[in-house]
C-alpha cells in the first residue's frame, strides 16, 4: 500500500470539491479542472474538507495508481489556488518571441517565423523579447505547452543558441580544434 496514498488532502477554504461517479471536479480562484479516476482506486470526499484515496488490491499497478491519484488530486488543488508557470528563455542573435492575438510567434533563424497556437485556458505572455512566460491552472497543460515550445529549436550545447527553461542548465561542449604539424 502506498504511504502517500494515505494521506488525505485538505481542502482549503476557497476550494470546492464535487465528486460524481469516478470524475473529481475541483473549483477554485483561479479556475475549474475536472479528472477521471481508475477503477482501481477510489476517491472519497470527507465533510466537504478532505478528500481521501483508497486502493482496491495490492497488486503494483494498483499500489502505483494508489499514490498517483493522490498526488494528482493535490496538483489540481494547487493549481486552482496558486496556479502554474514555466519560463522560458531564449538564446542567440536575432532570436526572438512575441504573442499576436492567440498565437505565440517565434523567430528563431529559420527562414520563415514559427507560430504555435495558445491552448484554451494557459496564458502566455513575453515580459522581454527573449522571454516566454506560460501560466495557467492545469499543470500537465502548462508543461506541454511549455515543452512544445522548447522543441522548435532547443539549445545546443556548443554556443548554447535557442530555447531553454529558465532553471535548465545545459552543458556546455567544447568546439573542435584543429592541430597543425601533426603526423
């Protein structure tokens, strides 16, 4: 049995919590997230304040779905109340991003300008021209979004040139050189 699974999560005051059949609906400040459950395991609201998780078996599936409904149910109460973020920093000469109604447009060196469509329900906003800020309240959409990003050009470890998170450290490689008179 996990011991995280457990563990039951308290619902803060600005919260509320539905349950209907195996969908757990949570609503809070910052907006509404909804998500289903396996079989497997049960969720269980106690006195509109706590929410517990019981696992059906001892198989290890089972013991694994045990802890992560837990630790996805308390994601989606953090994310209702403080919310998410990722940024993204953007390396080399030339490069840049900028948000033009519901599209993010990068220039990053190739011939043309890349444009990737906002998802419904993540904010995105470019404090300075080689910065990229995505929020929101689902913490698996903030990630995508913010991996998606990241994908069109990551940064190279030779010059570092490109897209990276602000807290990724890449490292750095050293060129080739070239040695004259060697035989």
């Amino acid at each position: 049995m996990s011991r995280l699974g457990n563990i039951p999560i308290n619902v803060p005051d600005k919260v509320k919590v539905n349950l209907a059949g195996r969908t757990l609906h949570v609503e809070g400040p910052l907006g509404k997230l909804a998500s289903t459950f396996r079989p497997e395991v049960k969720v269980r609201i106690e006195g509109g304040k706590r929410v517990a998780v019981e696992s059906s078996g001892e198989t290890k599936l089972i013991r694994a779905l045990h802890g992560t409904t837990r630790s996805l149910i308390a994601g989606m109460l953090e994310g209702v109340i403080k919310g998410y973020e990722k940024t993204l920093d953007i390396t080399g000469v030339g490069y840049n991003a900028r948000v033009q109604g519901d599209k993010l447009v990068l220039t990053l060196g190739f011939s043309h300008p890349v444009e990737l469509t906002v998802p419904k329900g993540l904010t995105v906003t470019c404090p300075s021209a080689t910065s990229i800020s995505v929020k929101g309240v689902d913490k698996h959409s903030v990630g995508e979004f913010a991996a998606r990003i990241r994908r069109v050009r990551p940064a190279e470890p030779y010059n570092l040139k490109g897209i990276k998170y602000r807290e990724e450290v890449v490292r750095r490689k050293a060129g080739k050189t070239f040695v004259t008179g060697a035989t």
